[in-house]
C-alpha cells in the first residue's frame, strides 16, 4: 500500500479486524503493522481497535434499545456488562495465581523463607567480623 501523508491508509474492514487480531495475538507489534499499510503512525491499530469496540458498543446500545429498553437503559446495561467482563478477567486472574502458589506450595523442594531472612544473615555475618576494641 502506498504511504499517505496526514491521512489514515486506506484499509477494508477485513484487514483492519485481521490487523487488530495479529496484534492481540501478539503476532505482530503496532510498528510492523503501520508499515504493512504504509503508515508511520504506530498507534494506527490502536485507533482502528477503539474504532472497532466503539462501533461494537453503539450496536450493543441499539439492540437493547430495539428490545424495548430507553436509551438510558440499554447504556447503563452496556455500562454493567462491561463491568461484570473486567470483573471475569480479574478473577480469572485471581485463580491463576492461586493455582500457581498451590502447586508451588506442594513442591517437596519449596522452603518458605522471611523476607528479612537474606538480610538477618548479612547482619550476623558483619557482626562475627567486628572484634572489640582495645583501650
């Protein structure tokens, strides 16, 4: 594609959801994907990708409202879906990490060990070094 001075390249819907999948499957960083279309403006996929989710939530609004919900209500819906999604990441976070410390915690070789540990250990080596002063 040609580069395009102070314009957007010109791009069908396809490539720029294809674009945005490439980068969220992190098969391809903003800069190379702004060269694929002749573009030197790295943040080009994060215009196309919040372009793509304002479109995907304006839609989301007009089906509520279709079904019978006030414009209001179809925002505050939309508003409470996205909440409870962010809430699902965060937990499904939450689990992982959990997972992670059990199987850590039942490895035969895991020793818990104080944070202070390494530094009492410095501190007592130091102080077998010090001998009194004679006066």
């Amino acid at each position: 594609m040609a580069k395009q001075k102070g314009k957007e390249p010109i791009a069908t819907k396809e490539q720029k959801l294809k674009a945005i999948e490439d980068y969220r499957a992190g098969l391809k960083t903003a800069k190379q994907i702004a060269e694929e279309f002749g573009s030197t403006n790295k943040n080009l996929i994060h215009a196309w990708k919040y372009e793509f989710e304002e479109r995907a939530k304006g839609e989301r609004v007009d089906e509520l409202k279709n079904t019978g919900y006030s414009s209001e209500a179809a925002k505050k819906i939309l508003e409470l879906e996205l909440e409870i999604v962010e809430y699902q990441k965060k937990l499904a976070e939450q689990v992982l990490i959990n997972d992670l410390l059990k199987k850590l915690r039942n490895q035969s070789s895991y020793q818990p060990e104080k944070s202070a540990t390494g530094l009492t250990d410095i501190i007592r080596s130091l102080n077998q070094k010090k001998k009194p002063v004679k006066q």
